[in-house]
C-alpha cells in the first residue's frame, strides 16, 4: 500500500515536469487599472429648454358684425389667405332691403328740407317788407333747421345701412392661416359667434416662463425691470423643438419679457419670435424654446464617471495612499449626451476613477494604466 502511494506522488511530479517543460504557466494574480480624472474648472455651454406654446403675431378672432343666416364659407381650415380675402358671406338680402328703405327715407327728407328751405325764405322776404312777424319767420326758420337735421339723420341711415351690407361679406384683416370653422352654411350667425381665429403667420411667437434660476442671475447682475430690455438684447438665439424632437430650421430670438413675477408659480412670462418664410409653424403648436446658456467656473466630468444607486449618485474619489473612496454628488446634465457639471461633492484638483467605475470596490486600490504589467 505504501510502494503505491510513492508510486502515484511520483507519477504527479512528472505530469507537473512535464507541462512546465510544456510552457504551460501556471496562474498568478491578475489587476485591474482603470481611467481616472483630476477635475478642474471650465466654462461650458449647455441648452436650457423650456415648454413653449406658439402664437401667431395677430391671431385675429373672426365674427360678424351683423346678424343672418350664414350662406357660405369661402376658404377651408388651415388655409393661407391674402388680408382682403373673403373668408364668408351672410345673407344680404335683409340688408339690402334696409339700404333700400334709407335711400328712400334719404329723399323724402331732402324734399322736405328744400321745402322748408322755401318756405323760410319766403318769410324772410315778407318779414324785410313787414309783411308777416318775426314770430312766424322764427317758425319758418326753426322748420328749415329740423328738415336739415332729418337730412343728415337719414343719410347716416344710408351710410350705415351700406356699412351693414358690406358687412355681409367677411374679409380677411391681415395675412395668414385659418384656423378649426365651427360654423356652417344655413346657420345662424351673429356678433357673439366666432366664426374661426385667423393667425397671422409671417412670425411666430413661442409663449414660455422664465425658471427661476436666471431670474436670480437677473437679480444678482441688479437689472432692474427697466434694464431687462438691455437684458434680452444681450441673450443667445433660441431655437424650437417640435414635440415629434425635430428641430425647426430658423433661429429665433427672445423679444419680449414682462417685469412682474408670476406670484403662483414664480416666474416670469416671455416670448421668443421665430420667422416663419414658409409657413410651416402654426399657432397653437407646443414644443421646446432651447436657449443655449454658458455656465462659468464648474467642474465637469464624464458621465462613465457616475454610479447610481437607486436615487443617490456618487463618484469613486483616489484618495493620497491610491485607494477609491464613493463620494456622493449632486449634478446637473449638460444636455450634451456625455457630460455632467456637479454642484457639490468634488472640488478642483480631486482625481476619480472614469471609465470602469462600475467595478470599483471601496478601498480597493486603484492600479492606473501606466502603473498596469
């Protein structure tokens, strides 16, 4: 039993003399170096978006200045029209009627006028030859005066009674797109009924709050609402981002921000105006104002940089002796896809572990890529 235990032990060594003999190596301890990073202060620029509503320039609410029954629509929704155009026509023959009527009231006055004309002054002569009383040429004169007032009374019936016909006929007050029609033909109409918005569309407006933050840069740089026209100058063009992620083509600019915040919600209202040659924005449409913002004086790291776990976040800081220590953080997105400003929880000068962070274990030693065999 003993000759067969040396037997097997010495059968062992050769296999192991004879792999080594091989080439074979036999395994030693691995490490692993990871990336790191000294951070440091930069100035970066980074979109600021906010959701925005548009607006045509002059969204026009189109009612009729009279009362009938609506006989036809001459355009359609979303239409582009010329200012003058006809957008609908009201039934005109009651107006036409009135304009009838005036004219006739308009000529039976101003025979009534020339009338009293000659009766006055025919007691003007009699009463120079002391023929009849001045009472009777008072009379004849006052006559005179009311048949002229009743002339000017019926032809402003007259004028008004053209106005009221050509109301009958709704024309287009300036340039643009018709917006949703919720009338039809045959029914009736009035000054209380909108027949449609027409938005004038060679500019657009991009409704949209101001966030509170650059309201306290406004304050911090002491403009005062009376400066912020100044304030605005000075702003970046903006852009506008479709709800579908595409990007509108031309720039826009901010142009208008009112002087009082919003005591509910803690902003103030603005507007940014984007030129629309081809008429491609519409009034009502919501989307995204990006205003690009340069942030001075903050650190920036890669976001291969962070770990998240649940709602915290942290980043693994070498320490002196070369070891990872987590540190937590705060951080604001760039916007750009790949980096992070943080707000707390480094300073300038401290070196984290970047790319492979993930696998980093607390108080392990970090190995770095030139230290790596």
């Amino acid at each position: 039993m003993r000759m067969k235990s040396l037997n097997c032990i010495m059968m062992l060594g050769a296999m192991a003399g004879t792999l080594v003999s091989c080439g074979i190596d036999t395994p030693k301890e691995t490490q692993t170096s990871y990336e790191t990073l000294t951070v440091k202060k930069q100035d970066i620029t980074v979109p600021i978006k906010f959701s925005a509503r548009l607006k045509g320039q002059t969204d026009v609410s189109i009612t009729p200045q009279v009362s009938g029954q609506l006989m036809r629509i001459a355009v359609n929704e979303g239409q582009q029209v010329k200012k003058g155009a006809v957008l609908f026509v009201i039934d005109s023959r009651n107006a036409q009627l009135e304009l009838e009527s005036a004219e006739a009231n308009l000529q039976a006055a101003l025979a009534q006028e020339n009338s009293a004309k000659l009766e006055y002054e025919s007691n003007r002569n009699l009463f120079e030859k002391k023929i009849v009383s001045s009472y009777m040429l008072s009379n004849s004169e006052n006559a005179y005066k009311q048949a002229q007032a009743a002339v000017a009374q019926a032809r402003a019936a007259v004028n008004r009674a053209k106005v009221d016909l050509g109301f009958c006929a709704i024309t287009a007050p300036v340039s643009g797109v018709i917006g949703e029609i919720p009338v039809r033909p045959g029914d009736q109409v009035s000054p209380l009924i909108e027949l449609t918005m027409l938005s004038g569309n060679t500019s657009m407006d991009a409704e949209f709050s101001l966030t509170e933050s650059l309201i306290e840069e406004m304050i911090q740089l002491g403009i005062s609402p009376e400066e912020k026209d100044d304030y605005i100058a000075k702003l970046p063009d903006v852009s506008f981002v479709m709800k579908n992620g595409t990007e509108y083509p031309h720039k826009g600019r901010i142009t208008s921000m009112t002087g009082v915040v919003n005591a509910t919600t803690g902003s103030l209202s603005c507007k940014a105006t984007f030129p629309n040659p081809d008429g491609n924005l519409y009034s009502g449409v919501q989307g995204t104002v990006v205003m690009p913002y340069e942030e001075k004086d903050v650190i920036v790291i890669p976001q291969v940089a962070v770990v998240r776990l649940q709602d915290k976040a942290f980043v693994y800081k070498v320490q002196p002796d070369s070891t990872a220590t987590a540190t937590d953080v705060t951080m604001e997105d760039t916007g750009n896809g790949k980096d992070y400003i943080i707000k707390s929880g480094l300073k300038e000068g401290d070196r984290i572990v970047t790319i492979g962070a993930n696998n980093v274990i607390e108080g392990q030693k970090v190995l770095f890529p030139a230290q790596a065999k």
